[in-house]
C-alpha cells in the first residue's frame, strides 16, 4: 500500500515539474531546379570517343540555359576543353561559349579570364578563329568597358601574324569592331594599338606599342590571301562607321585593289573608295604620268565607273549601286558616263610654244634633211594620261546593256538618284531611261517607269519619246500598265499631237482592258489638269461639235466617252474660255459626272450658272488654312467644358461634331483630324449621356431602360477607341495616352453597371482585380504623360491608388462612380498630321444585276481589286471578310504579292477570293468587305518599346479584333443546283 502511494506521488510530482515539449517544427521544402552544370558534366564524363563527346554538346545546345546557370556551365566547358585532345570538340566548346555569352541578363566579364587563357595552351588553327570569335561576342556585349577592349585587342594583335587566314581575319575583326577611335597619333603619325597596348591602359600587360589600327589594318590590305584582303577592307569600313575618319593616304591603296584578282576584294574596295570620297571630295590628287590634277571624288567616280565593265556580275552591281550616291561629282564627269566616245581622248593639249621650249631644252634642231624632222617628239600614253578613264566613258550605257538583269536594275536606280539631283543630266538620261521601258525583264521595265516618274518634273517628252512610253499600255501586266498610267499624271508633253496620240492609246488600253478604267481616268484627269492651252485646240475634234450643224448626244454609258470629258473638264478649270465650246447636252453631262464621278470632275464656272454655295470657300487658296483656324477653334470651345454634367455640355457636343463631319466632308487634308477629333467627343458624349445624375439616384429595377442604354453606351465606346488607336496613323504618345484614357472610362463604367446588375462578390472580384492592374499598367506605359492628366479621371485614381488597392469592391464601385462624374474633360491636343487608313473596294462595283452563277458545292473566283490609303503593314493587318445572307461570314488572308505599292502611304489590293455555298432558290446578295486586324500588344510593343516597359504585358495586351474599314459592296451570286 505504502509502495502504491509513493508511486502515484511521484507520477503527480513529475507531472507538475515536467516542462511541456516543445512541437517538432514542420520541414521545409525547397524546390530547385536541375543544374545544367552537373547534367553536362555526367554526359561528358560519359562520352568515351570525341564523336560521342560531340553529340552531348551538340544535344546541349539546343537546350536553354538560365543567365544564372552560364557561368557554371562554361566552367564545365572549359574542364573538359584542356582535357580534350580531338580538334572537333575543342571548336565546338568554343562555339559554345560564344554562344552563352549571348545569355540574355548575363555578364561575360565573369568568364573572360578563364576563356583568354585558353589561348595559352591552344595550337590548331581552326580553334584559334573560333576562339577570336567568342572574344568578339564578349567584346560587342561589353562596349563600354576600356580594360576589357584593350586585352581583346592584344589578344589579336599577337595572333595577326599567324598563318592561318582564318585567325587573321577574326584578329582583323576584332581590330574594326573594337579598336578605339578617339585615341590622337603622335606628331609622326604613331600611335598605341588601336589604339592601343601599352602601359597608359590600366591593366593591360605587356606595354607593346605599335602604330595605330588604320596603318596596322591597311598593311593586310596587301595580304597574299584574297579572303584576308576582304577582311581588312571590312575591318576599316568598320572603323569608319563607329566614327573613325580614315586617313587619304590609304586612297592609293584602295584604288590598287580595284583591279585584285577576286571579286570580294574588289568588291569591298568599291565601298572603301566611295568612303574616302564623301571625305575628301575636294581634295586634288595627281593624275599618272600627266602634270594634270583632278578633285579625288572625280577621280573616285571614274574608277567606280570603270568596274560596271568589270568580269563579275556582283562587282558590277555593287559600283553601280555606288554610283548613284555620288552626287558631288563634277557635270561634265557625270554627263561623260552616257557617251561611250572619249572627249578629245580626254588629254590636255600642249601649245605650239610649249612644244617648241621642249625642244629648245632638249638641244634638238631641225637640219632640215628628213621631212617633219623638226616635229615634236611627243610620246603619249593615251591609257596613263586620261583625265578619266576610258571605261567610264558610257558606263552608265554599259550598265543599262548589261547581260545580268541585277546590274541592268542597279544602273537604273543610279541614274535615278544622279538625275534627281541634276535638271541637265535628266534631260540627259531621258532617252536612256525611255530605252528601258522595252527590256525583256517585267522587274526591270517597272522599275525604269517608277525612275522616270521621279524625275518626271524636270522633264518633257518629246512625241518620239512620247510615243515609245505609250507603247507599254499594251503589256500584258497589269502593275505595268497602272504604273505608266501613274507616269504620264505627273509627265509634261510639248504639243497637242501629244496630247491627241496620248488620249488615242488611253482608249486603246481602255477596249483592251476594261478593268484599267478608273487608272485610265484619273490619268487622263492629271493630264488635262497639267496641259489646258494643249487640249484647248482639241476640243471641238473631242467632243464632235459643229459649229452650224447639231451633232448627235454620246452615251453616256460609254467609258471612252467619259474620259474624254475628264480630261476636257479638268482642263477647263484652268481655262475659262474652253466653256464656250460646249454643246447643250455637255454641260448636262457635266452636272451628272460632277455627282456620279466629283473625285475626277472638278467645279467649273459654267456661263449662265451660278457658282455652288461654298465651292469658293473651298477651293482657294486660303481654304485649308481656314479649314485649319475652323478646327482649332472647335477645339478651343469645347475645352471650356470642366464638368461633363455640366448644363450646355452635350448641345456643345453635338454641334462641334456635326461641324468636324462636314469639315471632314468638304476639307480632304484635314478629313483625318476632323474624322479623329469628332470620333473623341462623340466618345464623351456616350460618356455624358450614360452618367445622367437623376437616373444613377434611381434603384436598379425602375430604370432598367437607362442601365441597357449605359451598357450600350460603354461598349460602344471601347470600339471608338480601338478605332481611334488603330484607324488612325500619325499619332503622338500625347494622344494615345488619351485614346487609354477614354478607354478606362468605358471599363470602369462597365464595371459599375456590372455591379449594380448582378448580385454576389466573387465574380466582382476578379473584376475589380483586372481593372486595378489596368490602372497600373497605364501609370507605367504613360508615366511621361502624367502631368497633363492631373485632373482628369485617371489622375484622381492614382492620388487615391494606396487607398483602392486595399478597399472591398463595393467601395471601389462607389468610387468610381463618384470619380467618374466629378472628373474633369480632358482636352484633346491633335499632332501636326493625323491620316485616317481608308479603303475603296473598285471592283467588284456592285452595281450589276446579273448574278454570278455556279454549280453549288464548287467554287467560284471573286475578283476583288482595292485602294488603301495610310494603312501601316497590310500585308498583315487588312483581310477580306465575306458575309452571306444565311448569317455566315468568311475572312480571308491576302497573300502578300497581292498587295501593290504605287506611291508613298498607298497600297493596291488584287486578289482573288473563292466563294462557295450550298444550292439557292433565288439570286440573293452577299456583302464583301475589307478589315483591318489590330493588336493591342503588337502595338504596345512598337510603341513603348524603351528598357522601361520591356517585359511589360499591359492588362489589355492580349485584345485581339477587327475594324471594318471602307464601304461594303454587295454582289448577287447564284448557286445553282448540281446536274444529276
């Protein structure tokens, strides 16, 4: 009992004494990820021939390495390097470490000593290049350090003397890609290495000193290994363009390698030799064997002009391409390349005096023995002692009869670039030029016509020129066609035969090819425009008019007689006498061509009628500037707004929009402006209208009808303002920043109106989440543009950004109803030139009632021709959607040879689109129109693309949509069913 007792105190003591355990912490899990260095190192270590070692590294580099894990790898790299005895695997380390060092967010300063002392050791040739060429991928990642340049350019210097042409042309490559260019030479023209190894660069050993990088590279220009040679021209071109001025006396040696046996190296020296030329142009060189001195850029341009005779058809289009920018050259060396006769041999002649003092000095005298004995013993050498040499003389004619169409292409945009910047030579090159338009190659006739429409307002053709252009309409290419039609608007002709024989082949062209009618047209408009006293005198032959007899009325269904009245129209309006000729029934053809066809019909003061209300306003010479104050104070009234609830605001918001539409209307220059200033206040007005203060008081289900109509409200204008941000090209980071201005106003109306229409917290949630992030995002993208929206919407959320963040969504809600009405107007400030991308479908018209007719289940080919104006990439952007009367809708990709470019900001759509459908009862419309893709985070990128917002995926970035551009076109087609 005792024992029992004393057991049970004990257990109560220990009880009470005992301290309480403490609990066992929970163990931590960390999660890493494989090292790329162990994994490596175990297939190296397993590889038991150098072809087994080959394929691990190979299979290695096709991995991705994280910047953190590089240095670790090229560790393992270079272990298994000194250990490698097979050429093959050590070549292809070495590649491999190039490129890691390429790694994005990774410094290869890190590795730079432990891949410099591979070289220590290193004996193969081929390892050695590629080795120098690691050295130059370091080199180019880490520009600005000095100390690292410097022991990569001792590195090859001490490598330049190696057999291996291989190594000397990356030991070149180096000296060109990383020599310095600020270093000055000595008074005896010394200097470091590039420029320089020597003691005055901190930690840099040896303190070697050589000449500069100019003299040591032009040194290799006399290499025995052409690919050498090639190297060190590269190397000094190089230098020049990191801003290094290359020395004149490398001109003589440059000029030698003109006539090298390979055509890389002559090649390169066309480039080197048109360089010192833009240098020196006025500089005098001697020439040979001649006491006659010449400008070094003529000099320069004889010598180019002498390799478009060269043997390689590369080195022929590499001088003619050269050619074309030198525009400094002397008139009477430039105007030399288009006459293959040399000018008095080019040689400077001596006169009788002289002669005569020669042979005074010499103590030769007549005996009077030998006839002509006392003639003068001149001895020439007519090759050394041309001013220019004689394969210049009609280089340019050479260029043009070239064999290789490349070269024939070349020496057109030569002339081109020569004869727009000299009136004489254009007169000139004409013929030469006209020549081309009957070249056998398409490419080479397109781009001889596009040459002559550049220099075409320094130029008039002459009837036998005239009649050699005209002699093209009959091509069977259509982008040769419209591209001479484009010519011959901006071409001036001499007289009125050629104005007769033009209009005779337009109409030609027009019977042949019926689908060049709106091209024909406006050639003949810009025709008559540029030519009226020459189109006077034809009028009554045009129009068939009689002075005593009445003639009988055209058709005026006829599209040959339409460009007849074009061109007499366009020229009436520069002269006022033309109208006397009319007859009756043309000047009923004018009002109706003036409605039907206003883009080609211009306004005319008629006898007897009175002039149109506005049509003087609008066509002086002062409208645009007035069209232009009109804008700006339309803008100037409407930023009188500081409220949007404010009495007034909306009828100030219709009005200004109406007159920015008719200003659009009337004012083609300004219709780009006016179109984006009335599409951002039409936005506001949505805004105005859908925050009315007594409907927002109201409980939800008495004023469903307002909620449906904000609803609509804001999405519609979120459309407006992909339209605005896409639509429209010319705009500054000022007016996008307002185009996301307006557009977070409509999702934070959406998310009000979300909010008081469903019930429950979790879907609001996420809601609220991405609308913050979006708020966050535009505070980054736009952080520049933040002073100016002080006071507006955006401006309030970010003064109360720490207190959003932490509230519940329905105080956000409350918020941003609040901030949505008392924020203030944001003032639209227009760049200097805003464009709106615009498209006119020209065929299919629309305009036929036969349907197109096919057997259902097959396909048949639309013809679908296009004018785009100001649209930025459309060979991705713009797609052909097709809408059939059953609701079914089809869009189509271009291919990007449908698309065409005849001018700056213009491009012409020609395709084809294939239609199919199941069998009809009866022809029914379908609706073709033209789309253009958008983007937002294609945009954001090529916008905001500074080291600020890189990486940066705004909340909206992954939109993705479609604007519908241009006027629709319907088309009745008839699937007929399938004949059993």
């Amino acid at each position: 009992m005792a024992a029992h007792l004393k057991k049970r105190v004990y257990e109560e003591f220990s009880k009470v004494v005992q301290l309480p355990q403490e609990e066992a912490p929970a163990k931590k899990l960390r999660l890493t990820k494989p090292s790329k260095s162990a994994a490596l190192h175990i297939d190296l270590c397993k590889a038991s021939n150098p072809t087994d070692a080959l394929q691990y590294l190979l299979h290695f580099a096709r991995s991705s390495v994280e910047a953190e894990s590089v240095e670790g790898v090229v560790r393992i790299l270079l272990e298994h390097y000194y250990k490698e005895q097979d050429n093959s695997v050590r070549l292809k380390i070495a590649s491999l470490i190039g490129l890691l060092s390429k790694t994005q967010n990774f410094n290869p300063e890190s590795i730079l000593d432990d891949t410099l002392n591979t070289f220590n050791t290193e004996k193969s040739h081929q390892v050695l290049a590629q080795l120098l060429d690691t050295l130059l991928v370091i080199g180019t990642h880490l520009p600005e350090s000095l100390i690292v340049r410097h022991r990569l350019i001792e590195v090859a210097y001490k490598h330049l003397s190696d057999t291996y042409f291989g190594v000397r042309n990356k030991c070149l490559q180096l000296l060109g890609c990383l020599g310095n260019v600020d270093t000055p030479l000595n008074k005896d023209g010394q200097g470091l290495v590039p420029a320089v190894i020597g003691g005055s660069a901190p930690g840099v050993s040896g303190g070697v000193c050589v000449r500069d990088a100019q003299s040591l590279i032009s040194d290799y220009f006399a290499d025995q290994d052409p690919r050498v040679r090639t190297a060190a021209i590269k190397a000094m071109l190089q230098l020049h363009e990191r801003g290094l001025k290359i020395q004149q006396t490398i001109y003589d040696q440059a000029c030698q390698l003109l006539c090298d046996d390979y055509e890389q190296v002559r090649s390169a020296a066309v480039q080197m030799v048109w360089v010192l030329s833009q240098l020196y142009p006025e500089s005098i060189v001697p020439i040979p064997s001649s006491n006659e001195q010449v400008r070094l850029v003529d000099d320069s341009f004889g010598k180019i002009s002498h390799m478009v005779s060269d043997g390689s058809w590369v080195v022929r289009v590499q001088a003619a391409k050269t050619l074309g920018n030198m525009l400094q050259v002397s008139p009477h060396f430039l105007e030399q390349t288009l006459d293959k006769k040399l000018m008095s041999d080019l040689r400077r002649k001596r006169t009788a005096h002289e002669r005569a003092k020669e042979l005074y000095t010499s103590g030769e005298f007549s005996s009077g023995r030998k006839w002509a004995d006392d003639a003068p013993k001149e001895k020439v050498d007519t090759s050394a002692v041309n001013l220019i040499a004689s394969g210049a003389c009609g280089a340019f004619v050479h260029g043009l009869e070239d064999e290789m169409y490349e070269v024939r292409i070349a020496a057109v945009d030569a002339l081109s670039a020569l004869a727009q910047s000299s009136a004489s030579f254009a007169e000139k090159c004409l013929d030469f030029l006209v020549d081309m338009f009957n070249d056998e190659i398409e490419e080479v006739r397109l781009q001889s016509i596009h040459v002559l429409r550049q220099i075409s307002t320094n130029i008039t053709l002459r009837e036998d020129q005239l009649d050699t252009v005209l002699a093209v309409l009959e091509d069977s290419s259509r982008d040769i066609r419209e591209a001479l039609h484009e010519l011959l608007c901006f071409t001036n002709v001499s007289t009125k035969e050629c104005i007769q024989l033009a209009l005779l082949e337009l109409l030609k062209n027009l019977t042949k090819y019926p689908t060049d009618r709106n091209s024909v047209w406006k050639c003949l408009k810009f025709l008559g425009c540029r030519h009226p006293t020459l189109v006077l005198p034809l009028v009554p032959e045009l129009l068939s008019t009689h002075p005593y007899f009445h003639t009988p009325e055209p058709d005026m269904d006829d599209p040959a007689y339409i460009a007849v009245l074009v061109l007499v129209f366009n020229a009436a309006q520069s002269c006022p006498t033309m109208t006397a000729l009319f007859s009756d029934h043309t000047f009923r053809h004018y009002t109706y061509l003036r409605d039907s066809l206003s883009h080609l019909v211009p306004p005319l003061r008629l006898p007897g009628r009175t002039q149109a209300p506005g049509v003087s306003g609008i066509e002086g010479s002062g409208s645009v500037e007035s069209a232009q104050l009109f804008l700006q104070q339309s803008l100037s009234r409407i930023s009188t707004i500081h409220n949007l609830q404010d009495p007034g605001a909306q009828d100030l918001l219709n009005f200004t929009i109406r007159d920015l539409q008719r200003l659009g209307e009337l004012q083609t220059e300004l219709a780009g402006a006016a179109d984006f200033s009335a599409t951002y206040l039409r936005c506001q007005l949505l805004l105005t209208k859908a925050l009315q203060e007594k409907l927002w008081t109201m409980a939800v289900p008495l004023c469903l009808k307002h909620n449906a109509m904000a609803t609509a409200a804001a999405k519609q204008m979120l459309e407006e303002t992909y339209k605005l941000e896409f639509l429209y090209s010319g705009l500054e980071n000022r007016q996008v920043a307002t185009i996301h201005h307006v557009r977070l106003q409509a999702k934070a109306l959406q998310l009000v109106l979300t909010a008081r229409t469903r019930r429950g917290v979790e879907p609001l949630i996420s809601v609220c989440e991405k609308f913050l992030q979006e708020v966050e995002s535009f505070q980054r993208l736009f952080v520049v543009e933040l002073p100016h929206l002080q006071e507006s919407f955006v401006g309030k959320l970010l003064d109360l950004s720490p207190k959003l963040s932490a509230c519940k969504p329905g105080e956000l809600v409350k918020i941003l109803q609040t901030t949505l009405r008392q924020s203030g107007f944001l003032n639209l400030q227009l760049p200097k030139q805003v464009q709106r991308a615009s498209a006119t479908i020209i065929e299919p018209t629309g305009e036929s009632d036969n349907p197109l007719r096919f057997t259902s289940g097959l396909v048949v080919a639309l013809d679908i021709d296009a004018t785009l104006e100001h649209v930025q990439d459309p060979h991705n952007t713009v797609k052909v959607q097709v809408l059939y009367p059953d609701g079914q809708s089809h869009v189509i990709q271009p291919k990007p040879g449908d698309f065409r470019s005849p001018g700056p900001h213009r491009h012409r759509l020609i395709t084809q689109v294939y239609l199919s459908h199941s069998a009809w009862t009866e022809a029914c419309q379908i609706e073709v129109r033209l789309l253009l893709a958008y983007s937002s985070s294609r945009l954001c990128k090529a916008v905001w693309s500074d080291s600020s917002t890189e990486g940066l995926q705004p909340a909206e970035g992954a939109t993705e949509g479609t604007i519908s551009f241009g006027k629709p076109v319907k088309v009745f087609i008839m699937p007929k069913p399938a004949r059993r």
